[in-house]
C-alpha cells in the first residue's frame, strides 16, 4: 500500500479527507507516457565531489504478494538499529495550512531559511515569512485544475537553480502527471504565464509518484510509480518504454519554446528505450533527495506487502546511470515476481519490514548547523508510524537506523524539505510544517 493510500485509509476515516479512487483499473485502458521534444541538450556537469561541494488504497491484491519466498541478495548490507543515542530533538510548528505536502527553497535568497515555498495538496502554493511571525501567503492556485480524490493533487514543487521558475508536478483532472513551469516575479508567481513541461498518462489513480528536485547537475528530476494498481499489475516496471516507474532527468529548456530536452549523457539516448529515463523499476517513489554535499541521490521507494526500501545512487559512480531499482521482480531484498535477477539490478542500501512501519517517507541528508550531531546523517520516516529516524550507511554498506525521537500522529507524515541553510522541515496532514531542531537546553 503506498503513502497516500495510507492517508486515505487513516486520515479519511477520522474526517480530515474525503475522496475515493475511480475505477479506472481496467488494464486495456493503459495508456503510454507522454514523448518530449528529444533535441540534444548538452551533458550534464559532474555532481560535486565533497571537496568541491557546496489517495483510495490499493486493491485487495496488496494484501497478498505474487512471489515465493527466495534468498535476499542484500543480506550482505546488514539493517541495525544504532545503539548510540540521538541528540535530543524537537519538532517546532512554523506554519499552518492546509495539507502540506511539498516545500521548497527558492535560489538566490540568502544564506538563511530565505524564501520558503510550501505546495498544499488541493492545488495551493504558499510562501512562507523567514521568521515565521507572518501567516503564509498564498502565491498560487491550481485548485481548479486538480483533485484530491485517491492519490491525486498537487504532489511537489522545485525551482530552476537561478530561482527564476517555479515548477508543479499535479495531477489534473484525467488523473495524469503534468509537470508545469511557472516564471517568477520577485517573491510572486506569474499564473498567467504556465507552460506544461511535460505530461504523462496514467492508467489508474494511485502510485502517481510526483516528487520533483533539481540535480547538482542543472536538470529536472522527476519521480514516477508504476501506474498504481497492485502487484504492477500494468507492467511497467521493467518497461523502457515507459515513464512509468521511472527516474527521469531532463532539461525543461527554462524561458525557451518547446517542451524539454533530454541531455546527452541520459543512458538510454540512442537506443529503443524512452531516453528520458535515468533509473527504472520503481514502485512508487515518495520523495528523493540530493545530498548537497556528496551529491548523492537518495530515493525512497514504497513497498507492498512486507518490505520499505531506500536506495542511494552515489555521485561517485555518477548515479549509476540505468539503474534497476528491481520492482517488481523484488519488495526490497525478496523475490516477488519472476526469476530473473538483471545484471542492471541495484538492491537497496536499506530496508524495512511492516513490522516496523508501512510506508516510507522519504527524506534529506542533513547538512544544517544547527544539529551538528546529525551531520552526514539520512533524516527520514514511516507515514504510518509517524516515527523520525537517521540512517547511516558505512563505507562497507552496512546500514544502521537511530531514532531521532520526536514523532507526529500515525497517518500525517508526509514529506520532508529543507531550506537554503540545510536546516530540516516536516510537513504534516495534521495541517502543520514543523522545524527541526535541538531541544532547548536545561
């Protein structure tokens, strides 16, 4: 079951949501990802190295999974909990708006918090006061063009890295995925102005993905799941023709005409394959992140039945260029579908199992100030646990989990940002975005 799933069984059942998915699972009326203006956009520039570095649930089929029980390719990166005791935390409200559910940090606005973007689900953008003693301001309004139903709505925001562009990634009407760009004028939104980006048709309403970021590289990443439904039951994803499923970079050819193009160094350019596509085999992807200092990528994917994952495509290896995230061959380490073990096939560096929680939520290395003892450290969480946690992973691969301590009300935690200092938010359904922070002392 994926994270707005959840949202929709918790939070829809206390009165907080209303909604249900259509049905629209009949599998004849898939309907292929949309095709971008393939022109030759010039290869990346290398992430930073360190030195350099500045929702309707599921169908019933979840409940049960498809695969025999098989070896775990991954038990060599052993799971622990660290006994080291974490730092003592708190969680800060600075805001209160309506089911927040994406922030951003606009480039360009300081070395403090600067200008803070929160997007809500209902099709809302708002911006937040630095010292949070403003109430939020409403920027833009997408409402009429979204819906909340299901696993829609407005699912994340990102700036050009000149901050001159705002960009959407929502849900419309048919339920597909759009991906929209906006100019900017000072702090404000230009809404007259929008240029669809990119659109990507959807064969039901759940596993939208949703999550955009821009790369230590320039280029707009994108996250898509597999088409919804259980049990990929559409097939998308290990299908290169696709975006579905998908971790998909481009370049939106900011303030030009045209759609995007896709850079050159994509690693399926050339060849049958959609060129857009960086890593595949994803089943829903609820939020990925760049460390800002390594550069690597972290994606956390949403499981099924048993088991949470979290890859890292470390910007040494330069991302690992057509990764196989294993979907739906593998939840985690477990063999759920198939026989097949691709030679592509990237395990994850983490998992967890639904004893722990049951749906990730997908977080920021931290690299603020003001939590030394986090430094370095993978802050994360489980949607349904509503517990915050930090991951470590060695050198060697090991993996050890601690747990931060505060935590939010089972079926409210829903995405994590971050501001231009590294400092850490989370955004709840409670209607809040908190801060991060130490406890004060004494």
């Amino acid at each position: 079951m994926s994270v707005m799933a959840r949202l929709l069984a918790a939070v829809a059942a206390v009165g907080l949501l209303a909604g249900a998915c259509g049905n629209d699972d009949d599998a004849s009326q898939h309907r292929s990802g949309a095709q971008g203006t393939a022109a030759a956009a010039a290869p990346a520039t290398p992430a930073p190295s360190p030195a350099s570095a500045a929702a309707g649930a599921d169908p019933g089929a979840d409940s049960s999974s498809t695969a025999d029980p098989a070896p775990r390719p991954g038990d060599s990166q052993p799971n622990s909990v660290d006994p080291l005791k974490a730092p003592a935390l708190v969680l800060t409200p600075i805001a209160s708006l309506p089911d927040p559910i994406a922030l951003a940090a606009r480039p360009g606005t300081g070395a403090g918090p600067g200008d803070l973007y929160v997007a809500g689900r209902a099709g809302q953008v708002w911006l937040l006061s630095a010292d949070g003693d403003e109430p939020p301001e409403k920027v833009l309004d997408i409402s009429e063009a979204t819906t909340t139903g299901c696993e829609s709505g407005l699912l994340g925001i990102a700036f050009s890295p000149d901050g001159a562009y705002l960009y959407l990634h929502y849900t419309d009407l048919r339920g597909d995925n759009q991906i929209v760009e906006y100019p900017m004028s000072g702090q404000w939104v230009e809404s007259d102005q929008a240029r669809t980006v990119l659109s990507v048709k959807q064969p039901f309403c759940n596993h939208n993905g949703g999550h955009i970021a821009v790369g230590p590289d320039g280029h707009l990443w994108a996250g898509f799941g597999d088409g919804g439904g259980a049990n990929d039951q559409f097939g998308h994803g290990q299908n290169l023709d696709s975006l579905l499923g998908a971790m998909v970079r481009i370049d939106p050819e900011t303030g030009r005409e045209g759609t995007y193009v896709i850079p050159l160094d994509n690693p399926f350019v050339g060849g049958r394959e959609r060129a857009e596509i960086w890593a595949y085999g994803a089943r829903n992807p609820w939020r990925f992140s760049f460390d800002r200092i390594t550069g690597d990528l972290w994606i956390a994917d949403v499981g099924q039945n048993e088991w949470e994952e979290i890859h890292v495509l470390r910007a040494a290896d330069g991302w690992t260029p057509g990764a196989n995230l294993g979907w739906p061959l593998f939840e985690g380490n477990e063999r759920f579908s198939g026989t097949d073990t691709p030679d592509d096939l990237e395990f994850p560096a983490y998992v967890y199992s639904h004893d722990v929680g049951c749906s990730v939520t997908g977080g920021h290395v931290y690299r603020g100030s003001a939590i030394p003892q986090l430094a370095g450290t993978y802050v994360f969480g489980d949607y349904c646990a509503g517990r915050l946690w930090g991951l470590s992973i060695g050198d060697e691969g090991s993996a050890s989990r601690t747990e931060l301590g505060p935590s939010v009300p089972p079926g409210t935690l829903v995405s994590f940002g971050e501001d231009a200092a590294g400092e850490l938010y989370v955004l709840t359904f409670e209607d809040v975005v908190y801060r991060l922070e130490l406890a004060p002392s004494g």
